[in-house]
C-alpha cells in the first residue's frame, strides 16, 4: 500500500449524513476536473473490482449523469446525480437515485442529498464530501445493493491497515 | 425504548464515555469527574447507551458498573468500516487517476 492520505469518515446521526474529507497532492483545477469529466470519474468512481460506467453526463444545473456500477460478473446497477448547484472549483451539489438503464428512478428507494465542497491548500486540494440521507437505515440498503459482494475481497485485504483505526 | 446504535456515537460525550468505559468498568460517579458536565447528563448518556445495548450494567456491591458490550461495538466498527473502505479505494483510485492528469498537462 502506498504511503496515502487517509479518509477522515464521520457519521453524524442527528442530521444523518455521512462525512468523508481527504486531502489530494493535485491542483484544485486537476481534483475539480476528476469529478466533473466522464472519462476520468469512470476511472475512479467505482471501487475495484467494480466499475463505473457513464451512459451521459450533463454537467450544468438541472443536467444528469446516468451511470452503472458494473461488477465482476457483469452484474449492473444503475443510478443517476442530478446536478443542482455548481460553483466552479468550489462546490456541486446533486441529488443521487437508484434508477433502470434509461434513468427510471427507483421510487422505493429515497435519494440522498450531496454536497461536494474543494478547497485549495499549498499544493494540495481538500475534498469535502456530505452525504445527507432521509435515515441512516439508507445506508445499509446500499451497501446491500451494490458493494457487499464486491468488497469483501478488498476488505479482507485492507482490514490490518484499519486495526488500529477504532471509533 | 429501542434504539439503534448509531445514536451512541452520535454525540461526542456518548463517544467520549465509550472511550472511558472501554478501558475499565466504570460508575456513573467516577465518569463523571471525567467531566464538565452534571452527574444528571452523564446518566442520561449512560441510558441512551444502556438502550443502544453498547453498555451494561454490572452491579457490584452498591454501586453499579457500566461496561461495554465488546460485541455490539464490533458490530458497529464493521458497518462503518466498510463504508469508510468503499471512500478510501475510491479515492486510492483517483490518486492514480489525478497523477495521470499532472502528465497530461506537462
């Protein structure tokens, strides 16, 4: 493993977001671009062994992006971010959905609320990402949706790093 | 009253009495002088976390000994962990991604 920054990850029960901040050795307007251009968000967006697949992207308030998370088996799953706030460098804001191929929101399933904030600092660009959910009983259903399997290999793997990481 | 855990760790006393209790049993008295707040607000925060089941009771003698239930806070350190694992690959990932960007512009 490489000497990375860690994730500094915070669930905050009374407003039910998930708070995740990590710090990048890259300029704001390279951290800024990995989030807002297809072709390099599909490079990272999905966790190995999933992939992330864009079939568009509409990057402007009131645009989407309709993408799949595609397993190892090929299995897909599919949502959408409906972009409703955009400040170039500075923030986006987006509504996800659990959705079909074509954008058909999942209606059983509540969306959640993201707020992406970038920072500048030396050389280094500060990411912010707050994830409100409707209830946190969300976040187990998605984890259940789509990475459960995906990730027990990686976890296996990864779990000495984080030994010493209790709450 | 059933609660879900995630109300245990939501309020930093609650975290920071899980810290203490974690180490050694403890009573409401001797959390307490850990700090600013009443004997009143410690027993709150004791109850929620009876009610979360992260702590039981153990009486000894006349005084009662809150310990923690080693179990349900694995529980939670799994949950949460996963999740803080699915940011950490990702962004693991987007370090690769943002070094090939620093190529590209060179």
């Amino acid at each position: 493993m490489k000497n990375n920054e860690l994730v500094d990850f915070s669930i905050d029960k009374e407003n039910n977001t998930v708070n995740v901040k990590r710090v990048f050795a890259a300029p704001i307007s390279n951290v800024w671009a990995a989030w807002i251009e297809r072709e390099l968000l599909d490079q990272w967006w999905a966790p190995k062994p999933w992939k992330s697949k864009t079939k568009s992207m509409d990057f402007k308030v009131g645009g989407r992006r309709l993408y799949a998370m595609v397993g190892p088996e090929g299995e897909e799953h599919w949502a959408i971010a409906d972009y409703t706030v955009i400040s170039p460098k500075t923030n986006f804001k987006y509504l996800d959905a659990f959705c079909d191929s074509d954008g058909n929101i999942t209606e059983d399933f509540p969306r959640s609320d993201w707020n992406v904030d970038f920072t500048e600092s030396g050389n280094t660009t500060i990411v912010y990402v707050t994830i409100k959910h409707e209830n946190l009983s969300d976040l187990e259903t998605i984890i259940e949706m789509g990475f459960k399997e995906g990730f027990t290999m990686t976890l296996n793997e990864l779990a000495n790093i984080f030994l010493s990481n209790q709450i | 009253m059933r609660r879900d855990v995630f109300q245990a760790i939501a309020d930093p006393s609650r975290r920071a009495i899980i810290g203490l209790i974690a180490l050694q049993a403890m009573t409401p008295n001797a959390l307490a002088e850990h700090f600013d707040t009443s004997r009143q607000a410690i027993s709150k925060h004791l109850k929620i976390l009876t009610e979360c089941q992260i702590v039981k009771q153990d009486p000894q003698g006349r005084e009662i000994y809150y310990k923690l239930e080693t179990a349900k806070m694995k529980e939670i350190d799994e949950w949460l962990e996963q999740f803080r694992q699915i940011w950490e690959n990702r962004f693991n990932e987007l370090d690769q991604v943002l070094l090939t960007i620093k190529t590209i512009e060179k």
